[in-house]
C-alpha cells in the first residue's frame, strides 16, 4: 500500500484471518444470490435478456 511504502513500521503488518474469512462470505453470498435468481423463470424463459436488450445502453452491441 502507500502507506507501507512511506511508513517501513506498518509495511509488514499482517491481516487477520478473520478479514479474509468475511470478505470470502461476502463474496460467495453475492453469487450464491445471484446463481438462485437465475433459476427463476424469467431468466430461464430469457424475460430479463430480451428486456435489458432493448436498454438505450446496449444498442452499440446489436
């Protein structure tokens, strides 16, 4: 970081498990969601692609 690039006392400094644990948790939460609202049905009939599609933000990719 640039704080351990200016300050040598901090540059070592180590990170408890228990950050990495929680940010772990947070990120397979996120895509534990996301993969259960894709078995719903207007994702599987195709509902939410064809309405994002019509966005004003897609219409370079068509």
């Amino acid at each position: 970081s640039i704080d351990g690039l200016f300050r040598k006392k901090i540059r070592n400094s180590h990170v408890p498990l228990w950050n990495y644990t929680l940010i772990r948790y947070q990120v397979f939460i996120v895509y534990f969601i996301a993969g259960l609202k894709k078995t719903e049905w207007d994702w599987v009939a195709g509902y939410s692609m064809d309405s994002l599609g019509d966005h004003w933000v897609f219409l370079p990719f068509r």
